[in-house]
C-alpha cells in the first residue's frame, strides 16, 4: 500500500476484494490469537490464501467459505502466481508464519512492487521474540540492550558477548549447538532454554547451560527419537530467568486434550474457556438438536404468546432460547412479542441466550441452576395478583418433569410444549473412539445425563486415567451408574462452573507433582490397564 494511507475499515476490506490486489500477512509464530486485527480482516475477505498447509490450516477459521487455497512454490514461481491471480481481479493474501519479511517474503514483495501491483504488507509476530515471550523469557535481561538472532547454521560465527542470543532453527543437534558455541568462546556455564512448538499447547521449555544440554534433553524427555517441531534457542542470562517469569507452560490445564461431548454450538463456550487455561479442546457432538415432529404445538404456543394466554415464560436451556427466536422469527415477529408476559430462566447461559434476543429475565435462581433450583425459586400462583395462571414451558422432548411438577404444586397451570427433539450423534470417527477407550484424553466433561449415554453409545467409555467432570449431582449419578469415577464437579451447573474446576483440579495435581519432586504429567501420560472404577 502507498505510504500515508490509512488502514482500510472492515467494510472496506470487503468492497476492495474485488480489485486485484495482494496483502503480505504474518500469521504469528503459531497462536492463532497472535495475528493481528488487521491480518484477520484481510483473511476474511481473500478470494485465494496461498500459505504453507500447515500455517493455513491454524487460521483456517478465518477464511470465507469461498476462498481457494494453495501452497507456495519456489519464490519465483510463488510471485508468478501472485501476479496472474490479480491480473485476474482476485484479491490475494500471501500467508507467511512469523512475520512476511522475516520470514523469506521481500522476493515476492519485490516481484509486485516492480510490476507495479498494488500490495500491503502486515507485519506479524516474529517467532524470534514470540517464542520467548510465551517461555517465560526476556530479551535482553541483563540491561545492555544487546539482542543478536541468528541461525542454528551461523552459530560458530558467533562469539561471547553481552545481551541475548536467539538461535532459531535449533531443533537440529542442540548438543552441539552448545559445543559450537563453547569453541566460539562461550563459557561452558552459560544458560541455554531451548522451546520446541512455540506458543502452541504443544510447547516445550528446557533450561540448562551450554555443558548439559545434552543430558538435561534427555532427563526432560527429549530425544533424538522424539518428534518434535520447530524450537528455538536463547543463550544467555536471559535463559535463565525463564522459572521466574514462565506464565504460558504454567496454565492449569496447559497440553491436556479435552473430550467436550456437546452439541457443536453449545461446545463453542466451553471450548474457548478451556482454551484460556491452556487445554486442547475436542469437540465430540453427542446429541443432534432437531425440530419437533409436528409443528403445531409451537405454532399454538406462538399465538397464545402474542394473544396474552401466558403470565410467564420459563426457559430451562439455550436449545429452548433459540427453539422460540426461531418459530417467532419464522411469523415475523421479535423480542415485542413478550411484551406483558414475565420470563424466567434457569441459569447463566440461558439468561445470556436471552439477552442477545433483547429480554431481560425477571426470574433467575440465587442458588442451584437447575429445575429443581428455578421450582424453589418460583412464586406461588396468587388470584389477585396474578391475572393469568398459566406458564409456557417450552422444553426438549425428554425432559424431566421436576419444574412441570412444581409449578402444578405452587398453582400454576404449566403448558409443556415440545419446542425441539434431541437426539443422538452419529459415532465420532475411529480414531477419536481409540483415543476414548484408550486413554487419549486427559479429561472429558459431562453437561448432562443424557451427554453420558450417548456419548457411551457412540463411543464407548472413557480409559481409567481420563479425568471425570460433570455439571451437577444429575448427571454425576449417571456416570456412576455407567462405572464412571467423578473427579470433578461443579461448584453451580452452568459450564463456566465445570471447566474452572477442572482446572483446579489441574492445578491441584500440578502442586502436588511439584511439592512432590516428581515429574508433571498430564492424566494421559499415566495410562495403565483397566476401566474406571468406582471407589
């Protein structure tokens, strides 16, 4: 882009997709959350992404569903492409992990430039400082400002000196990366961290000295045999200051894969906070939302809504939030149409759902978000002060009958409308049933009674190391009589509650393997024979 002009807004990402023109964009090292704002929105709008498969696979999300995708060639061959694709109007973003110029792009950027094609270039976070920066790292640390980067290959160039080290592609004999740099004039003491899959849950850290590399790899569990991915090396004091400053590799549930039996949409929320304390989430839908057989019911349900039959509304589940947006969306009509009426809501997510429509529940319970909890936390049916006596009860065919039975008891006369069907998932694929039955996972998180049957059905259960969240006592019962051991249970039953405690639960056991002096491991490094067992 030309110097001085501004960034484009997001709509005028969109509109300029249309001419031909190409956007260089750092992906980041390797955390999709590290690209920028203005990298994602350029992604959003190409019509062709050309990047490595594995670089475009981690921000695959961000693509259009239109987009093509294809890989590089030489750089020669790769500014080719570039050029005929905007001769042919599309709008191209050149995909790069780290940062475009760091990472090999100036060819291609001056192949556009002396072709006189419109290009931009997004800077993005070099895996140089990236990478340290998730390890825990500074750079420099020792106040001389002095920062060198160089590669694994250059390294015998490089004498002692003050400041930070950074050695990238040092995945390759990192012993005698260490040896090369002693007869460079190193001291034999110097610190040395290496990091394998930087910013990625599959992240690594030794820290070590340039004369125990070679062991302290090997105690870390770290050899010639293991796979591994790119790392990168700092050398200096910096290295060592990484146990005092680590924040990434130190996250509760940092490296555990998490089995989220959900429905796909519902697994989103859950998928995310997990995210957040490191874990690597993997949604499984156990249960199939689909419409009620016949329509009817909703249909009559709509209707009294609009007339004023109802004096409450109760919504026990997001499904039922989204069931009556939808049949009331499909008539034309909005949030107005509870005008009058009283809404109640079980829980947290729930009372969110209906928010985002525009309705402000007038009843949530204090206590367990439950129906058991919403029928102890609702008002007895009085004939002055009520004018209507009856409560739409929109709910899921299989529901229970506690709230239905409650409001019957408190005077009410509840409508339970059948407002959508749940149904079981097809099986997941073989090698997530393997990874189920075989101790794959670290852990897997129970939100219902019923995400304990079908998951069980589909799959099989659980390995006897894998960890055993659930929502609430419901569906603990469940799991217990499948001969599921619980480890973890919520402190209230929305599922924010259950992932919090499984990362205490996570960092509990990270405590305690360090008070310890043992080894932290995750659940599926301790794999051993058997089912669970209920003690």
């Amino acid at each position: 882009m030309p110097p001085g002009v501004r960034p484009m807004a997001k709509d005028a990402v969109v509109s300029d997709a249309r001419d031909g023109w190409v956007a260089f964009v750092g992906a980041g090292p390797g955390d999709d959350g590290l690209m920028t704002l203005r990298g994602a929105r350029l992604l959003g709008a190409a019509s062709l992404v050309i990047a490595e498969a594995e670089v475009a696979e981690r921000v695959r999300h961000l693509f259009t569903a239109e987009a093509a995708v294809a890989e590089p060639a030489d750089a020669a061959a790769t500014a080719r492409a570039l050029l005929q694709a905007v001769q042919d109007g599309q709008f191209v973003v050149r995909l790069f992990a780290g940062d475009p110029l760091l990472a090999g792009g100036a060819a291609e950027i001056e192949a556009c430039a002396k072709a006189q094609v419109r290009y931009e270039i997004v800077p993005g976070i070099p895996a140089a400082t990236g990478v340290p920066a998730y390890a825990g790292i500074a750079l420099p640390s020792d106040g001389s400002g002095e920062l060198r980067i160089v590669h694994a290959n250059e390294v015998s160039r490089i004498g002692h000196g003050p400041g930070a080290l950074v050695v990238l592609g040092a995945e390759t004999a990192p012993a005698d990366l260490g040896k090369m740099l002693i007869a460079a004039g190193w001291p034999d003491t110097t610190p040395f961290a290496i990091t394998w899959d930087g910013t990625t849950t599959d992240q690594q850290t030794v820290v070590t000295t340039l004369n125990r590399i070679g062991p302290d790899l090997k105690a870390a569990g770290v050899t010639v045999a293991t796979t591994r991915g790119a790392a990168i090396a700092v050398v200096g004091a910096a290295a060592a200051a990484k146990s005092r400053l680590s924040w990434y590799e130190t996250k509760p549930l940092f490296g555990w894969r998490v089995l989220v039996p959900r429905t796909r949409e519902q697994a989103s929320v859950v998928s995310e906070r997990l995210r957040e304390y490191g874990a690597v989430p993997e949604e499984v839908p156990t249960i199939a939302v689909e419409p009620p057989r016949t329509p009817q019911q909703m249909d009559r349900a709509v209707k009294g809504l609009v007339t004023g039959r109802y004096q409450w509304v109760a919504f026990t589940s997001v499904n039922a939030v989204k069931a009556v947006r939808e049949k009331l969306e499909d008539y034309g009509l909005d949030a107005r149409a509870f005008a009058g009426v009283k809404v109640a809501a079980v829980g947290d997510q729930t009372t969110a759902a209906l928010l985002e429509f525009g309705i402000r529940p007038d009843l949530v319970p204090e206590g367990q978000q439950s129906a058991e909890g919403l029928a102890d936390a609702w008002p007895p049916y009085d004939d002055v002060l009520d004018p209507i006596n009856r409560v739409l009860l929109p709910r899921a065919d299989i529901a229970t009958e506690t709230l239905l039975a409650g409001l019957t008891e408190l005077g009410w006369e509840a409508e339970d409308v059948t407002a959508y069907r749940t149904v079981r998932a097809a099986p997941p694929p073989a090698l997530i049933r393997e990874a189920i039955k075989g101790g794959g996972f670290d852990a897997v998180l129970f939100t219902s009674s019923s995400t304990v049957r079908n998951l069980v059905g589909i799959a099989g259960k659980p390995h006897a190391v894998t960890v055993i969240g659930v929502i609430g006592p419901q569906t603990a019962k469940t799991a217990a009589d499948f001969g599921l051991r619980v480890d973890v249970s919520a402190a209230k039953p929305s599922v924010t509650a259950l992932v919090d405690a499984l990362a205490e639960f996570g960092a509990a056991q990270r405590d305690a393997a360090l008070a310890a002096g043992e080894p932290l491991r995750r659940p599926s490094e301790r794999r051993r024979g058997g089912r669970r067992r209920i003690r």
